[in-house]
C-alpha cells in the first residue's frame, strides 16, 4: 500500500506542509512517497492507492502546473476510481483563498471518481496554512497524513 504526496511550491511553503504531511503517512506505517507535481507522471499515479495534493492558493485555485497534471491524467480516467484523495494549501493571507483552492483540487478527485474525506473537528476540507506552516500548522498537517493513511488502510486492508 503506498501514498503519494504531490506539491507545488515556488518559495517553500507548500513544500514544507507537504513534508509535515508525508511524516504523519509514514508515522501511521504506510509508505509514502513525496514528489515535486512536475517530477510526476500521469502513469505513476495508477501506483497508489491514496493522493494527496497540495498547491500555493493562486488567484483562489490551484496552480497551472497541478491543473496540467490533471488535465494530463485523462488517459487514465476511471482507473483511479475508489483510490483515497486528499489536499492541502498555503495562501499568501486568511480567507485568501486557500479553501476554494483545496476545493478545486477536490474537484478534479472527485471526477476521477476518489474517495475524500472531511473532517468534523480540525480544518474542514484540509490543510490550509498562511505562508510557511506554523508549529499548529504543522501538527494540522501530520494528523491529516495520520488520517489518509489510516482511511486508505481500512479500505485496502492493511
Ligand atoms: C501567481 C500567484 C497568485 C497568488 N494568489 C493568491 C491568492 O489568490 N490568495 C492568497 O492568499 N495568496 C495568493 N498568492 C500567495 C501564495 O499563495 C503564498 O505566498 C503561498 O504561501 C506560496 O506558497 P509556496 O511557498 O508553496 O509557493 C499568490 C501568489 C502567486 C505567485
């Protein structure tokens, strides 16, 4: 069972979140991968049984590089039906932003068909940070990746 963590970040911020949230996948036992979105291929993403992506707010959406991604992944549309999704995001300031940009990426997820959670208690949608994550960012981080790997676990079995 594996877990790929795919960023965007041009100064860092993202990047940072996106490590926070690799160590929470790894700390609940599940392997994990951490790439840059231009390092990923359309075909790898079919390796994985949970994503989880994360881009800088821009303009209150994701950036052209993720979107491309996305767009790329069309040859595979329907293989990655029931896989785990998930996302995150820095904003250069509150209500920048950064939900409707999680949003967005759960949009494309969903019409690939994945499977995303909320969450009732810590940030609805997903991470959102402004700027370089804090220390409470950081933990909102590790717990998400706590949390995809053990929904992934109990749906592929551990
Ligand atoms: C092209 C561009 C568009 C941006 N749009 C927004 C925005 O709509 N709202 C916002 O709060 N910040 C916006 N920002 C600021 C970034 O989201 C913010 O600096 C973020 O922390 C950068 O993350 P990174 O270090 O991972 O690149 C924008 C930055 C750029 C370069």
């Amino acid at each position: 069972m594996k877990i790929l963590v795919g960023f965007c970040s041009l100064s860092g911020n993202t990047k940072k979140m996106a490590e926070a949230i690799a160590r929470g996948v790894k700390d609940e036992g599940v392997t994990c991968d951490l790439k840059e979105v231009s390092q990923i291929t359309v075909d790898e993403l079919l390796n994985y049984e949970g994503l989880i992506f994360g881009s800088p707010t821009y303009y209150g959406l994701m950036t052209a590089d993720l979107k491309r991604l996305f767009d790329d992944s069309v040859k595979h549309h329907g293989k990655l039906t029931g896989k785990i999704g998930g996302a995150f995001t820095s904003s250069g300031m509150m209500g920048g932003g950064g939900e409707t940009t999680i949003l967005s990426i759960f949009e494309a997820l969903l019409i690939h068909g994945m499977i995303i959670a909320g969450d009732a208690k810590m940030q609805h949608y997903g991470p959102l940070a402004v700027g370089a994550p804090d220390n409470e960012a950081e933990k909102n981080c590790m717990k998400y990746g706590k949390k995809i790997a053990a929904l992934t676990k109990k749906i592929y079995g551990t």
